[in-house]
C-alpha cells in the first residue's frame, strides 16, 4: 500500500493514515511517500513495513552501523539527530496532555551530547553457535532473542568496539563456552570492567584466559556466579577502579559494575547541572533525593549548603552513597526506604523534593505527599508515561503547576526517551 507519512513516533517509526486508521510504518520518515507491506493489524492501528521509499526526507541518512536493521539495539540510526531528538520531544508533549492532561508552562530545550561512543554501560548478551563459527557477543537482534552477528559497535567507546571480536575469540576458548549468557561493560573515567555472568564454575584454564585476557586489553575482570551478591572482582583484584567526575560540583563518584549509573556520562553531568539549577537548593534547606542510588544528584546538590537526605530501597546502594559523601568531605545522610510505600513524615518536613524513579515512575509517592510541602519538585523520568501520569496528579490533586520540561537524548540512535520536568506549588 501506499502511504503518506505524517509524524515520527519517539521509536523512530513513520505515523501515516489509512483509510481513517493509524499505521505505524518501519523504516519510514515524516514528508515521506513510501509503498509499504502490512505486518500485523490491530482494532486501533496497524503496523506496517517500508518496501519502497518514493519520496525520501530531507532528514534522512545513511545508518552509520553494518548492523542497524537486524542488531535491535539502535532504532533510528537513519535518522539525522536533531530530527531524532525532535520527535522525542514531541513524544513527551503527547504524553502528558493525553495521559496526564497537563501542559508544561514552557519547554526546556533539549540536551544533547556525542551521537557515537557514548554508551559507558551496557549488557552483552552471549551465545556459543557452532553454525555461527563460535561464539556471538553483542546485543540482541530486533524483536528476537538471538544475539546479532557483530564485530563492533559504534554507540560503545572505540576501545571497547573493538573488544567485541576479542571477547568472541575468548567465550570460544572456555571450556564453558556455552553456560556464559552475558558479559555487563562500565566503563569509568580510568577503567572499564568486564562483568561475566557464568552459569558453571570455570576452569583454571579458563582463569588462565581471563587473566591474559584483562592484562592484554587494560580491562578488570569481574565474575558473577548467582545472584547480586556474588559479583566480585577477579583480575586484577581491585574493588576501586570505577569512577566518575562531576567537576562543575567538584565532586567525584565510586561504583561498582553492578550499581545503576547512567549510561551516557557526559550527558549525565548535563542533566545533573540541569537538575540542580532548576531545583535551586539554598543554604539551609531540606532536600529529599528520592531513588538517590549512590548519589548522583544528592552530592551536587549537597555542595549548595542544602541539608540533603537521600532515599533509596537498595541498603548496598546507600552504603555506596555513604562512602561517597565520605570521600568527597561532603554533609548528606542517606537512608534505606521502601519508596513504593512511602512513610517520609518520620524524617520532618521538606522544602524540596528530586524525584528519579525507575520505569515504574513514583505513583505512590505522589499520592502521598502532603498538601503544604514540598513547594518544589524536580522529576528526572527514563519513561514519559509514567512521567505524564504523576505529572496528572501533581497537577489536578496535589496543587503544583508544570512549570517546565525537556527532553534529554541519553540514548541516541534508540527509542528511549529520558526527560526531566519541573514542578512548583501554586
């Protein structure tokens, strides 16, 4: 069929109409005219595929990676990054008036960083296939679970694109080649670590591999043989070696490779300015940094003289922020706190919240607020809907104002959309 497409949805994919009904078009761009084959039909939409580009956009590109349309990691490689960056825009705009019912009283503009290299985090997935030749590392293929065929990656760090054949070459030599499902990547300012998840015990022969293996490419290697608790570094034997700077704070950051950062750390230190900016913390007063993890933003935010308490569930988490508002000889207390049943009234009144939950958003926690306090709140969201639907509550029950939004491209090339929203008492 031949389509007409009208928008880009924040997933990269061409919106068109047919016959009165949406079409969701892969592969397609807005001011296109493309002949298109149905994939799947639904009562509300139907989904559809490029087969021919008639007229191609302006703000279409050669995808830069040999393995974008098979490789599901980069969804909008085709696409050229203003363009990118404006549809998800346009995606959280949607969201909060039709799920929220809200409109910011202005946008903030976009924040942007590097397009390529810029992915410090990353889950490889591992899979052993004769067929294949050996072994496969990289991300999954789109809308499958086998692992792309690939021999680099242009959104990883160069130095660590090119550990990917050297890392297939390795899982093919172990003896357990078959029960290594996944290898996690972070990469710090002076280290990055390989995480390996192994289902079975390895062999000495295999140490021996993976000690050769991290003194040859300057990497850490560290093991994962169950759960959270068993991750634990092997060669070389440093628990240390993962950090992060924010300079404009002053302040610098630990982790380990299994804590949550983000992913894209340039950008991170833009959103974390950002964040605090807008939140304007003076000396004196009370912050609540909810979902504070190791203390991204509660240390910046500690450096303006605020009395800072952090909120998070996890207890080895806010040992981590501990430790680092110990290293970085700053004031900030944290406390662990089930943030899905919030009971903050035992630590008093706050005068400002930041909010940085995980996909499930802060629902509950925004139910719960009480009518008088805080008087502001900054929201940092990795899903729009969610965002939208507290956006709703804090605006028609909780008696706050949208005062601004935007849009943060943490995640160029893909469909996730990080924004941040800020929200003052009427």
């Amino acid at each position: 069929m031949k389509l007409e497409i009208e928008a880009l949805d924040a997933s990269g994919r061409g919106v068109a109409r047919n016959a009165g009904k949406v079409v969701f078009v892969e592969g397609a761009l807005a001011g296109e005219l493309v002949e298109a084959r149905l994939l799947e039909t639904k009562p509300k939409f139907d989904r559809a595929r490029v087969t021919q580009i008639l007229r191609p956009s302006a703000s279409r590109r050669t995808p830069r990676c040999p393995h974008f349309g098979v490789c599901g990691g980069c969804a909008t490689q085709h696409v050229d990054a203003r363009t990118q960056v404006a549809a998800k825009q346009r995606g959280l705009e949607d969201n909060l008036a039709r799920i929220g019912k809200v409109e910011a009283d202005s946008m903030l503009p976009p924040i942007y960083g590097e397009e390529w290299g810029y992915r410090h985090r990353a889950r490889l997935s591992v899979r052993y296939v004769q067929a294949k030749g050996g072994a496969l590392v990289g991300f999954r293929e789109k809308k499958s679970t086998y692992v792309a065929d690939m021999q680099g990656c242009d959104v990883l760090p160069p130095r660590i694109s090119c550990l990917i054949v050297p890392l297939r070459i390795l899982i093919g030599n172990f003896s357990i080649r078959d029960r290594v499902p996944q290898i996690e990547i972070a990469v710090g300012e002076a280290a990055t670590v390989l995480l390996f998840r192994h289902l079975l015990p390895f062999s000495e022969a295999d140490h021996v591999l993976l000690r050769n293996f991290a003194d040859m490419h300057g990497v850490y290697v560290w093991l994962q043989s169950a759960g959270p608790e068993t991750v634990a570094p092997f060669h070389p034997v440093v628990h240390d070696a993962l950090y992060y700077d924010l300079p404009e704070f002053g302040v610098r950051i630990a982790f380990q490779p299994s804590d949550f950062t983000q992913v894209n750390l340039a950008v991170n230190r833009l959103l974390v300015s950002r964040a605090v900016r807008l939140l304007d913390p003076q000396p004196g007063e009370r912050v609540a940094d909810l979902f504070c993890g190791i203390g991204n933003f509660s240390l910046p935010l500690a450096t303006r003289g605020a009395q800072v308490i952090g909120f998070e569930g996890s207890a080895l988490l806010v040992e981590r922020a501990r430790q680092n508002a110990a290293a970085n000889r700053l004031v900030a207390q944290f406390e662990v706190a089930d943030l899905f049943k919030p009971n903050l009234a035992h630590y008093g009144r706050f005068d400002k919240f930041l909010l940085d939950p995980p996909r499930e958003g802060a629902i509950s926690l925004v139910h719960a607020l009480p009518e008088d306090w805080p008087r502001r709140i900054v929201y940092v969201s990795c899903d729009p809907a969610t965002l939208a639907r507290d956006a709703g509550v804090l605006v028609h029950l909780k008696g706050f104002r949208l005062a601004a939004a935007g849009v943060v491209n943490m995640f160029p090339h893909t469909a996730h959309v990080e924004s941040i929203a800020l929200f003052d008492r009427n």
